[in-house]
C-alpha cells in the first residue's frame, strides 16, 4: 500500500465481512444510501495511533473505513463514493483526502455557532421538512454520520429520513445571515452533530473554510496564525483557506486573512509544515 494513498471513508455502516472481502453501506455522489464491496486488501487497518479509530469490521458496526485509492475508484454505484470524483488522481481530488498512513495534508474544519432562522431538509423522495415548525417538536438533536438515516423529533414521536440536503440558515455573532446545505462537502464537515432548543435557536455546524467564508466570517485557525500562535500545518491552514472561494468577506476579515497569508510566509519550511509525521 502506497504511503499517501488512503483517505477516511466518514462513515460506513458494515453489513459483511468474510472470505477478504467486505460490504458497507454508505452515502453515495447521487445522495442516496449506497451498498459497496470492496477486498480487505483495499483497507489499512491499523491506521497511526493519533488518527481517528477505524470501523470495527463486524456486521452492525459503524465508523471510519480507511480505504485506499483502487478502493475509492472500484467503488462505482451510485457514481461512486460521496466526494470522491472518478477518474481524478489522488493528489488532485477536491474533497476526499488521501494523506493515510504517513502524509499529513488536511482540510481544516470548526464549528461556526449560528442564530438560526430557517432549517429545511429535503429527503429522497424529493419532500421538504421545515424543521422549525410544523409537526417536528422545538428542540432537536440530529446525528449525521452518512451511513445510517437521520432521526427527528415530532410531535406523533420518531421519524427516521435518509436526506439528501440540510439547508440551515442563520448568522453568526460577527458576519452575515446566509444559508449553508450542511451535507455538502464543499462547505461542511462530512459528518454532523446538530442540537438546538426552543429556549435557543442556535446551532453549531462543523464547516470548512469555504462553509465559514458564506457567513463572512474568519475560522478561529486562521485568526491564530495571523496573530502568532503555535498552531499545527500552519501553512495548510491557509493554503486550505485560499483554495476555497469568499466571495462575501469583508475587508476587515480580508486583513485578517491577509495577515495569516504574510505570517506563513516568514515560517521555515520545518515550521510552516510542523506536525508532518
């Protein structure tokens, strides 16, 4: 197995595993839940000591599968894997990262507390739900994990929906209101923790640079290398940041963005990459 070639599969849910090969359930590119098989030979299974811990492979369990490129790239139903673009290179795919076991190249993610106003989710067959109102109760704590469906409080009791998108809308204490589809990996982490009550109408996505730049705001990162601070990848912190588009930044934010971009270029090679393994 190659030394940068695998990337974390967040999450799968294990259905088989015998005779070197194992089936998992997973969110493919089309949104659905998605069956997939692929050979033990594809997965590293003991990944290094700091990384997140792998999917225990026993049917019923769910978790991370570290799944290297030929695995990615076999996987082919439902246009393939979430994230991962057929035909691109390792190096080169946009949202699925292969840095497993030794590289370290990462995309930077943070929660970002927002004041919501709005919470929609479109399910698969093509339903909307104002999370909201309606029949679904006042506080809600949603799980995502791309693997199993959702489950959602009402006012009859629990219902289980596979979406396809989760559009929050809302604004944080410094930037501007805007909507985000928490589901799409452009903007947001690939799995979701998502709490809110009627007493507070906040919620704290996890999103990526480009999530954080939708709201005008700064991730807390990118403010600690502007200002000096010990931070790992320092220089991939900002790279990540340039990668993604900001259209709404204002230039108060830009300065600060400005100031992490002219910080990283002082640093040593040794330092600018500190945290490589």
């Amino acid at each position: 197995m190659a030394p940068c070639n695998v990337a974390i599969v967040e999450k799968v849910a294990v259905t088989e595993f015998q005779a070197g090969e194992l089936t998992f359930e997973t969110r493919s590119n089309q949104g659905k839940l998605q069956r997939y098989a692929t050979s033990i030979e594809n997965v590293l299974r003991s990944p290094p000591h700091q990384a997140p811990a792998p999917v225990k492979l026993q049917p019923g369990q769910v978790g991370n599968l570290y799944l290297d490129y030929e695995g990615w790239a076999k996987a082919t139903a439902g246009g393939g894997i979430y994230g991962f673009k057929p035909g691109v290179a390792a190096g080169a795919q946009p949202e699925v990262i292969f840095k497993w076991p030794i590289c370290a190249p990462f995309i930077p993610v943070e929660a970002l507390e927002l004041e919501l106003t709005a919470v929609v989710l479109s399910d698969e067959n093509g339903g909307k739900h104002d999370l909201l109102g309606g029949d679904y109760v006042d506080s809600q704590h949603i799980v995502w994990n791309a693997a199993e469906p959702i489950s959602l409080a009402t006012k009859n009791g629990v219902q289980k929906v596979w979406p396809t998108k989760l559009e929050v809308t809302g604004k944080p204490s410094t930037g501007i209101s805007n909507t985000v589809d928490v589901l799409d990996a452009r903007f947001a982490d690939f799995n979701q923790t998502l709490s809110w009550t009627k007493a507070k109408r906040h919620m704290s996505p996890v999103l990526k640079s480009a999530g954080f730049g939708l709201f005008d705001a700064v991730m807390d990162s990118v403010r600690a290398v502007a200002e000096g601070h010990r931070t790992t990848y320092p220089g991939a912190i900002v790279k990540e940041w340039d990668r993604a588009e900001h259209p709404h930044l204002s230039e108060e934010h830009r300065a600060i963005v400005k100031k992490a971009r002219d910080a990283v270029a002082k640093l040593s090679e040794e330092d600018r990459t500190r945290g490589v393994r």
